[in-house]
C-alpha cells in the first residue's frame, strides 16, 4: 500500500525524448490508466517506475522514499507483462512461488500462499501445468497469481489484456478490477484502448508523444477534453471535429464552416483564440447529433446527405455528408434511414466543445462548469 | 504416383553419387581396420575382409602411445571447451540484451574472423606464442582454439539468447533478482540447448586440429592424437591397418557428439533469425 510519485519524469533514447516531465501523484489504493496510441511514452513511463529502464532526469518516488538508483527487485512492486512473461521452466506451482522464494520465506508459508492466490483466481487444477500447456487467459492469470502473492506496494500492469480476445478481454478487466479494489493495492495499468482506460480507472492519463496531454477522471477527460487530441482519441466512435471561424453577427455569437453555421452558446463568449484569426475547431460527439424532422423552430443545424448507416445492435451510427464534411450522428437502430436520403441535423448546445485551431487547447477550460454541463 | 516416383528417382541419381563419394574413405578405413597385414596389400582389394580381425585394435596401444595421445586431446579439448564457454556466455548475452555503439560491426568482425584460415597467421602466431616460451605447451592449444573457436561461439549463443523473451528476465529482476541472477536463472538455462551445441561444437573444433599442434608441440608425449596419428603411426611406412583402426577411434568420439548437437545446432542459427 503506498503511493506513488513522478517529478518531471524524463526518458531520452538519443535524441528521442520518449517521456518528457512527466509528473503525477498516484494516490494510495487509487488505480490510475496511462492511455495513449502507441509510441507515446506510457510503456516507457511504466518501465521506469519498475526500474526496468533509468529515468534521464526526474524522480520517482515509492511513498516519501526517491527509488531512482534501487534496483527493481527491492523496489516491492510487481508487473504484469503483456506476453505474460512467465517462466517457461518451471510449472506454474513455481512461478507463482518464485519471488517469495527468492525472499526466503519459510517453505509452508510459501505453499499456503501460493495455494490462496490459486484459490482467489480459480488456478488450483493448473498449479502442476508447465506455461506452454495453458491457453492465454489461464496464463494471464497465473501473471495475475505471480503479481497478487507478493502483496507488493503496487501493481504495474503494462497491456495485460491485449493478447486476449475481445470477450475474455471483458471478463478479464472485470476481474482485474475486482481484484484491484479487493487487495487494496496501488495499481499503474498501462493501455492503448480508451475503452479499458474508460471502465477501468479511478483516473486516467492520456499521453501523447511523451507527454501528459491531459490527468483526470474517465467522466472528465470525456466530458472536459482540454485539447483536440484528447477529443478525439478518448470516447468511441471519436468526436466530430470542425475547422471553422468564430464570428458574431447581429449580436449572436456563431461558428461557421465552409458547410454550415452554429449558433453558440452566450458562454462561450469568453472564449479567446490565440491569435486574432479568429480560427477554432468545433467539436460535437456523435450522440450529440440528433437526425430531426426538418422544420423550423426545431433547433436544425444544417441539412445534409446520409453517406453511410453502420447498425451496432444497440445503436446505429450514420454518416451524413454536409458539403465537404461528414458529420457523424447516433441515431435510434430503428430509424429507417437509407443512403442517399436529406436529412436535417440538430447539435445539443450543451456538449459543444472548441478547441483553438493553431494550437488545439481547449478554449472552455476556463469556463465556468455549469454553463456546460447543463 | 508417376510423378512421384519419379522425382524419386530422381533424388536418388542425383543424391547417390554424392553419398558414395563421401562414405567411401569411411567405409575403406572401416574395412582396412579389420584386415590383416597381408590383406591390406591384396590385389585386387576386397572390400569385406575374409578373415575380419579386432587385432589391429589391440596392437595400435602398444604400437603408438596411444593412450598419452588420447589424454592430450582430451585435455585440450575440454580445457578449450571451458574456455569458450567462459567466454562467449558473457559476450552472447551482452550482443544479445545491449544495444551499443559498434554492436553491428562487431557481429560483422566475429563473422569475418570466424573465415580466416589459421595458416595464414601461423608464423605470426608462432613468433607470439615463442616470444611468451610457450611453445611444447598444451596450454597453448587450448588458448589458440579456444581463440578459434570463440567467434562461431558468440555468434551461435547471440541467437540462442536472443531467443528467450526480454521480459521473462525482466520479470524476474521485478521478482527480486539482480540482473546476473536472472541471466543465471533464466536466459541460462533456458538456452539449454544452445549451450549444449556450443560446447560440443568447440570440443569437436579442439578434438580435430591438427595445423597448431603440429606447429607448437614437439615432445612425444605431449602430442595429440592428430599429430600423433600422422607422426608416428606413419612414419617410416604406414601401416594402413593400424592407422585406420586408430582414425576409427577417433572418428567415433566426433560422430557421437555431433549425432548429439547436429539438432540443436541448426535450431541456434536460427534461432537468431527468427525474431
């Protein structure tokens, strides 16, 4: 149980910066995501914090203690691997043992311990297997059993579902959280699927390029992305975004792309660009597009051509082509749209978003919350 | 079903020359070993010998100190042997787990040098090894093949441990190892096999010189079987029956061993390819 800590954290390769300040507080018991596409310095991130790899400045802290020059078998914390590294000569019995072994723990404790953690994660009849003859959620699990039997100050969790198909995967995080939250433990969960940073973490980082891009909470991150990039990489399908001017006309605030015009809400009024282009993107996530019935009065945004309808059981999404633009809505499965039909489009005035077009910050993180989220 | 025995066929036309070109020194040393004086003189020779004989294995001891020869090779094989292992376990895993400045050419000059042919630098060696007044010394031998010998050994050892997965040590070093341990606790053993063809390979490589121990021992006593076959099993005249019961001898111990590694071999070249 600890926490951990990152002083502007740094990794060069050469000329590579591969992580570049970064700082974050883990809190204790807290399971915090490091999400980003790959290449951008969560994996790195997470090795340093092992010992795997030595940070190129900054400090990394365990509790109060700067871990910087401990190697990584004193630092207390266990890692999940993304190919499970387990240890191909020796049965899972022994894998599972192995770091208590290597503690000199008394022989019965160890066999008691072991025998619990198969318990807790349903291996018992597998402890005399050797690795190669288990299927991959069985070794994810043992990983997990290796991990969880050294009651370590944290986890640290790099891609441990990616190897798995899409239902085990499901499963598998569901049991990851449950046994998160059970022991107690510091967790760090390094991935590059949004979808699993989003159910998964107490709070997520999202990193770009080797740096933080934005820390907060799944709800937060989705609702408040404080740049284009998080907009679009966090929440799926992603954000519609649009290039276009900020412009008043008679009074009335409004967004206008080569396509089509918005009026925006008085609060986004504050809103400044950097430069006085007056250049912005609007952005507007697809279950914010409402299909309406094209009549005055009912809040329609523009008229456009359905491109393309994809149905995904639950819901359906279609493509409509506003000029050179496609707009993409969330629409009910049993709207009866067929390619090629006009259709009028609304957006919730609520859950627009604007980011500056030069340099793709947010131009709402100043604003006061409720206006938004009303 | 044409076809196929015709491909057969033609296997074996093209195959069979090849076969009877190599087996046919064995077979002849084979047949020889087990005639008599007066047959191995016959004409025309008889590849079966009528009256087959193990005598010739029972004289070549008494004949040639055999049995001094046998020691020496063995000495040097396995102390050069020990020497490559020593060596080239800490250079494949550093080529396989580090990447360094001059990693590429270095593999490169190991391949390069794993060509040179020990006669073109014999003399220079010789000056070498006399200037240290360590020519007649069996130590030497072992140094100089183990020299030899070392490049097909790190290159080998580079692809086995590039084989184990990275992360199987790193798991083990979050586990609690140091690095060494979980060199020693896991790429080690874990390229069992590896080290086995290596060992062998290098024993084999000693076992069969014959340029330095011809070049840097004199005393009859320190010779190794190579040497000592050529040297005195055929001196004045060769006594083809003994000389190729001992060859025998000595061809038995290398078959064996590289009946032995000849799997494990082929797996280690590729081993470094495949990833």
């Amino acid at each position: 149980m600890s926490t951990v800590t990152c002083r502007d954290l740094t990794k060069r390769f050469g000329d590579v910066v591969a992580v570049n300040k970064l700082n974050l507080v883990v809190q204790d018991r807290e399971f915090v995501v490091l999400v980003g596409p790959s290449g951008c310095g969560k994996t790195t991130a997470l090795r340093m914090i092992a010992g795997l790899e030595t940070a190129s400045e900054g400090e990394i802290l365990l509790d109060d203690q700067v871990v910087n020059k401990v190697p990584p078998g004193r630092r207390d914390i266990a890692m999940v691997f993304q190919n499970y590294a387990l240890y191909p000569h020796m049965r899972v019995y022994d894998n599972i043992a192995y770091a208590l072994r290597l503690r000199h723990t008394p022989k019965h404790e160890i066999d008691q311990r072991v025998h619990a953690t198969a318990k807790m994660l349903e291996i018992e009849s597998l402890l005399n297997r050797w690795p190669k003859q288990l299927s991959g959620g069985q070794r994810q699990r043992v990983a997990l059993g290796r991990a969880v039997i050294r009651q370590p100050r944290a986890f640290l969790m790099d891609e441990p579902l990616s190897n798995l198909d899409a239902q085990l995967r499901v499963a598998m995080r569901r049991e990851i959280i449950h046994l998160q939250r059970n022991l107690g433990i510091t967790t760090i969960y390094v991935t590059h699927d949004q979808v699993e940073a989003m159910t998964m973490g107490d709070r997520i980082v999202v990193m770009r390029d080797g740096l933080v891009q934005q820390v907060g909470t799944p709800s937060e991150v989705y609702r408040r992305p404080r740049n284009n990039f998080v907009a679009r990489f966090i929440g799926s399908p992603a954000m519609n975004l649009f290039a276009g001017k900020l412009m008043t006309e008679a009074g009335e605030l409004q967004f206008r792309s080569a396509s089509f015009r918005v009026m925006l809400p008085d609060a986004f009024r504050a809103a400044r660009t950097s430069g006085d282009s007056g250049d912005v993107q609007l952005g507007i996530r697809p279950e914010d597009v409402a299909v309406v019935e094209d009549r005055p009065g009912n809040g329609t945004v523009t008229r456009g051509v359905v491109d393309l309808v994809e149905h995904l059981g639950s819901d359906a999404y279609a493509s409509v082509k506003v000029g050179n633009e496609i707009i993409l809505a969330r629409v009910s499965p049993d709207i009866q749209l067929h390619d090629g039909q006009t259709v009028a489009l609304s957006f919730n005035q609520s859950k627009l978003h604007l980011f500056d077009a030069a340099t793709g910050e947010s131009l709402l993180t100043n604003l006061p919350v409720v206006t938004l989220q009303s | 079903m044409r076809t196929s025995w015709l491909k057969y066929l033609g296997i074996i036309v093209v195959l069979l020359p090849m076969v009877v070109m190599s087996l046919f020194p064995l077979i002849v040393m084979i047949s020889t070993s087990l005639k008599s004086p007066a047959e191995v003189y016959q004409w025309p020779p008889v590849f079966i010998p009528r009256e087959p004989t193990l005598q010739n294995y029972s004289d070549i001891w008494t004949v040639a100190n055999l049995a001094a020869y046998f020691r020496n090779s063995l000495f040097v094989a396995l102390g050069a042997t020990a020497l490559v292992m020593l060596l080239a376990v800490p250079a494949g895993y550093a080529l396989a787990r580090f990447r360094f400045r001059g990693r590429g050419f270095y593999m490169l000059f190991l391949l390069v040098m794993q060509m040179f042919p020990g006669i073109v630098i014999i003399l220079a060696l010789y000056r070498v090894v006399a200037a240290f007044q360590m020519t007649d010394n069996l130590v030497t031998l072992i140094i100089l093949n183990a020299a030899f010998g070392l490049s097909f050994a790190v290159w080998l050892l580079t692809g086995y441990f590039s084989s184990v997965p990275a992360e199987v040590e790193e798991a083990a070093m979050v586990d609690g190892n140091s690095r060494l341990g979980a060199m020693l606790r896991m790429t080690v053993p874990l390229s069992a096999p590896g080290l086995v063809a290596v060992g062998i390979f290098s024993f084999i490589g000693a076992w069969n010189e014959f340029l330095f121990a011809l070049t840097f021992i004199r005393s009859q006593d320190k010779l190794v079987l190579t040497v000592g076959l050529w040297k005195y099993i055929a001196r004045f005249q060769v006594e083809w029956n003994y000389l190729e019961a001992s060859s025998f001898l000595v061809t038995v111990v290398v078959v064996v061993l590289f009946m032995l590694v000849q799997k494990n071999l082929t797996r280690g070249l590729i081993a470094g390819a495949e990833r």
